[in-house]
C-alpha cells in the first residue's frame, strides 16, 4: 500500500492517523510506534525499533571478551592513526 496520506499536526503536537492505516495496522490507542527522523523526512512504524537492542547485545558481546569502552576507543584511534599514514 504505497499511497500518500494527509495528517495534520494538532495544537499539543497530535497526529491522528487515518482509520484506515490504524486498522490495516491493527493499532490501538495506547500502541508504540516508532519515529525516525531521516533530515526531514520522517518514517513512522508501527514496528518497535530493534537499534536499541541490537546496541546492548553488542554491548553484553564485548564485555563477554573482556572489552571495555577504554580498549575500544584505543582501537578506534589506532585505527584512525593507521588510515593517517596512508
């Protein structure tokens, strides 16, 4: 369903989404939608973002091999460093 639809931004910064979408959708009142903002263009989902817990699975991986936020920007600067040299 690739149409453009029309929504208007309330005074208190509310958008209603057309009935259509919502019931395509199966959204209900109270339902997490996700807003990414791509330099003015906005994408919204009715997808949770998974970034987030993509970021802490990343995060748990590399305390797991002993890594820390320290050993990790030393290795970003020696790369940084070894693209310099070339």
């Amino acid at each position: 369903m690739l149409q453009a639809m029309t929504v208007q931004v309330s005074q208190r910064g509310v958008l209603t989404l057309p009935k259509e979408l919502r019931d395509a959708y199966h959204l209900k009142t109270g339902d997490d939608l996700t807003l990414i903002d791509l330099g003015g263009v906005f994408v919204l989902s009715p997808r949770r973002s998974h970034i987030d817990a993509l970021a802490a699975q990343i995060t748990e991986a590399l305390t797991a091999q002993g890594e820390t936020l320290e050993s990790m920007l030393r290795a970003l600067r020696e790369e940084r460093e070894r693209y310099g040299d070339r």
